[in-house]
C-alpha cells in the first residue's frame, strides 16, 4: 500500500521508495523519508497529505504519496 491509499492518524514503517528520479529520491531522503523510518498521514488533501515524520510535518503531493510505500 502507497501513502495515498493508506488511512489517516495510523504510524506505518517504510518498506520502499518506489522511484527512477533520483532527485525526487534525495528530495524524500532529505525529509527523513526512507526505508524503515516510521511515518503517519495525518490529514489528506484533494492534492495530496500532510504527514509526519521524526519531529516534522510536511506537505507532500500525491505524486510523491504514491511513491512512498508502507
């Protein structure tokens, strides 16, 4: 299951990061957004979510949501 799919206030790891872009990649890397780190979406948007991760909160698009797999 992909971050777009997965329900709100519920703590997943990270299994993989489904991507060929490697800036995209570094970019999620550069959040804390990697295999085996613990993330939760906190509210969904039309557009995409809001999750957390380690002690921060980030928009991400669902482009991106759909990249991270849970």
């Amino acid at each position: 299951m992909n971050l777009k799919e997965a329900p709100e206030g519920q703590e997943f790891i990270i299994k993989n990061i489904e991507t060929d872009d490697e800036e995209l990649n570094a970019f999620l890397f550069s959040l804390g957004c990697y295999s085996g780190e613990k993330i939760t979406v906190v509210r969904r948007m039309k557009s995409g979510c809001i999750v957390a991760i380690k002690d921060g909160r980030y928009n991400i698009d669902n482009q991106l949501a759909e990249a991270v797999i849970v």
